[in-house]
C-alpha cells in the first residue's frame, strides 16, 4: 500500500480517499436501506451506520492491498 499519492503534485494521504471512497459506498448502502424499509430491523440507526462505515472502511483499506 501506498502511503501517499500524487495528484497533479499534491500529496494526498492514502487513506483521505479510503474515507471518501468508505463514505460514498456507506451512503449509498444506508440509501438503499431506507428505500426498501430495512431499518425497521435496525435497534439504533446511528450506531448501525458508524458501524458500516467502519466495516466497509476496513473492506476498503484491505482491498487496496491488491490494487496497483
């Protein structure tokens, strides 16, 4: 894993854009969830969305092991 990456010669930590990536997927996800009703299964929103997030960060950061 890269550290550090290079867009147009500014260093961008690597894990900046796990985040945003984590994010957009959680959003979409929580979307999705609220369209077909499944938060009615959930006991505490908040705390089910933070532990997405977390869960699809740690998916994320481990993927871009595989990445070029």
């Amino acid at each position: 894993m890269r550290y550090e990456l290079d867009i147009y010669g500014v260093l961008v930590p690597a894990l900046l854009l796990w985040l945003i990536v984590a994010y957009a997927l959680s959003a979409g996800i929580s979307r999705i969830m609220q369209r077909f009703g499944l938060y009615r299964l959930v006991w505490h929103r908040a705390l089910f969305n933070f532990a997405l997030y977390v869960c699809l960060l740690g998916i994320v950061v481990y993927l871009s092991e595989f990445l070029p």
